[in-house]
C-alpha cells in the first residue's frame, strides 16, 4: 500500500509522467528487450514497430492511475490485459523485469525530475498494479485448470486436420497430443499458440472458429505476406505436426440477454463470428450475419454459413458483401458494410452488436452504429493486434 506521501507524489507528478507517456513506452521495449531477450518471443515485433503494444501500455498504466480508487472500474478496464496475458501464460516472476525495466525508462526520459521518492512512489505504484494483474490471472489460471479438460501452462496438439478455406485462409483442427479431453470455451474467445520457428519461440493468438466439441479446437488463420507466424503455419506444418497451446481467453462473448445478434465482420474477422452465430441460434435468438470480403476467392467458410441458414431459417438472415464483384454476383452485394446497410438490416427491436475487422473497419462500423443510436453498451469489438480505441484509426 502506497504511504500518504506516496500517493501525494504519484497526483503531482503523474501529469508530467502522461505528458511523456508515449515516449517512455516506446523506450521501454527495447530497454527491455536488451537486458532480458528471454522475453522478447512473448510481443508481436511488428506491434511493436507500429507503436501498437506501446500505446497499449501507455493507456493501462493512465487508466490505472485514474482508476486505482475504484477497484470495480479498474477490474473492469484491466480485463482485456488479464485476457492477453492468460493466454500468454504470463507468470508472477516476469513483473518484476517489467517493472524495472519501466522505471529505468521513466529515470532515463525524465531525467533530473525524477528523485529517489518519486522513483519509489512510482515502484510502489506498479508493485501495486502488477499484484493486482497477479491475482486476476491466478484466478483465471485456476478456474480454467479445474475444468474437465482443462489445464495449466502449455499442452500439445497435434495437427489432425488442415482444411483451405479461401485463396488466403486455412484452418486447423488441432487434437491433444495426451489423447485426453479438450475444455470447453465460451464462443467468441481466442487461443494463445507457442510455436518454435527456426528454433525460435513465437507467441500468438488466435480465434477459436469451430464451436466446442471437448475432443479438437479449430483455429482458422490468414496467411499474411509478412506473418513470421502465419506464413509458418500455412507453409511449413502438416497434418500430423505438433504445436502448444494455452488456455483459451477473451472477452467478446455473448451477452446474457435473449435480444437479437447483429454480427459484423471484414476479412479474416469472420472467424469468432461462425461459434458466436451458432450460440446464439442455439439459443433461439435472431441473428443477423454480415460478412464482407475482399473478392469471392477471399470468402471463407460459405457452406458452413448456408448450412447454418438452412437449419435455421426463420432465425438467421446472412449477408455478403465483395469489395470487388463479379458482373453476374446475384447473392451478394457489391461494395462495402456502410451505414446505410446496417440501417437496412438493424433489428428493429433493440441488438446487441458484435464486429471484428480491420482497425479502420471497425471504427467505420462503431460510428455507424452509433449514428444509428446503438447504445455504446450494446457495441462489443475486439482486436486481433493491440487493443486500442477505435478513434486511433
């Protein structure tokens, strides 16, 4: 707990820090980097040459600060972090490296404005914020180890089937190496992967496509020119390859109403849509499924959609749109998801949204949305980079 003192330091001097925020951030992954290369694998390098990842932080640690008196708001706001690092496997004993390497970022940009109380003000701060991310992902950690199927750290899976979706998607149905059950995940979640590629670790995350069965997980990837690890996967691994997987994790999940489900998705963001669409059909709700993809050798997963519309039919309306057509299309629309078709197709009674693209897709959809008086509560997105507001685009 941060002394009176402390806490009067942190108020005087975290407007200075805000300031130099970005700065700092963007210091503090190669200081990082350099003196513990160990934990290098576990960031997106090119997160890392966007600025992506560093802003990230810079906004957690300014939330924290405004927040930490509310204890509920900043569980609330610290959940998407908690998410990621699950899914990371992010232990108690990296905080440390984090934080020291934080503080030395704020000494070395700062400068002479940095006394020995504030510096200790400001590590008791982040012992205090690091402590906190402990506890959550302890809970999560055990929640999901308890599970039938489930458990803690990494485990093997074996590629069992690897299955061309578009000219740019493949998916991979990937079965526990020990022969056991899989958990259960809420539709809608991701999966972090550890894959070793040219003897180097690499960490990412993927979305969970398929819907729990308790015997495979699906993970259905676009391969993207510059991927390190998607190229990896697309390229070089085959039916019968192992690779490890941590537990499932994310927060763009159904909500608990029975309202109608808008999905809305660019490209390869299609893939939490197919597992949320099915939960939600399964729960006799009205869906309403809007995809657009580039061209029609992009578009994925077509016939699991119309199998899906042929089953229920009087529940799910499904959409399609090509940014490039064909002159003879007849079952899709030509063009781009704009305001004007999410009016046409809006629910009348009041639903709850989901989409998943591109950053400037999403930020195109959220304001559209909102144009069209969708409450922000009832907008829910996720990123597959960096989470970031939407207003960055």
């Amino acid at each position: 707990m941060l002394t009176a003192k402390q806490e009067q330091l942190i108020e005087a001097t975290a407007p200075l820090v805000a300031e130099h925020l970005d700065t700092i951030t963007q210091r503090f992954y190669p200081l990082m980097f350099e003196r513990y290369p160990e934990i290098k694998p576990l960031f997106n390098q090119a997160h890392q040459a966007d600025g992506g990842q560093p802003r990230v932080l810079a906004g957690a640690v300014l939330a924290y600060v405004q927040l930490r008196k509310e204890p509920e708001k900043v569980k609330a706001t610290l959940a998407t972090v908690v998410e990621k690092h699950v899914s990371l496997n992010i232990r108690p004993d990296q905080y440390p490296i984090v934080g020291e390497c934080l503080l030395a970022a704020v000494a070395e940009v700062l400068g002479d404005a940095v006394t020995p109380e504030i510096a200790d003000a400001w590590g008791a701060l982040y012992e205090e914020l690091a402590g906190l991310l402990t506890e959550l992902e302890a809970k999560r950690y055990h929640e999901f180890a308890k599970r039938p199927g489930g458990w803690q750290g990494e485990r093997a899976f074996r590629i069992v089937e690897k299955t061309p979706e578009s000219s740019v998607i493949t998916s991979f149905v990937l079965a526990p190496e020990d022969g056991g059950t899989v958990a259960d995940f809420e539709p809608g979640q991701f999966i972090g992967v550890h894959l070793v590629i040219d003897g180097e670790s690499t960490y990412r995350h993927y979305s969970l496509s398929g819907f729990p069965n308790g015997k495979t997980y699906r993970l259905s990837i676009k391969r993207e020119l510059q991927g390190k690890a998607s190229r990896h996967l697309h390229d070089t691994l085959r039916v019968g390859d192992t690779l490890n997987l941590l537990p499932p994790a994310g927060e763009l999940v159904l909500d608990e109403s029975d309202a109608p489900v808008m999905l809305i998705s660019g490209g390869v963001g299609q893939t939490p849509m197919l597992p949320l669409a099915q939960h939600a059909l399964e729960q006799g709700r009205q869906v309403v499924y809007l995809h657009a993809a580039q061209e029609q050798d992009q578009h994925a997963f077509g016939d699991e959609l119309q199998a899906l519309e042929q089953r229920y039919p009087r529940q799910l309306t499904s959409v399609t749109l090509y940014e490039r057509g064909m002159e003879d299309a007849t079952e899709v629309h030509i063009g781009w998801i704009d305001r004007e078709l999410l009016a046409r197709y809006l629910p009348e009674e009041q639903a709850q949204c989901y989409f998943v693209g591109p950053q400037g897709f999403m930020t195109a959809v959220n304001d559209a949305l909102a144009a069209l008086n969708v409450p922000q509560e009832h907008r829910h997105y996720e990123h597959f980079g960096p989470s970031q507001p939407l207003s960055a685009a």
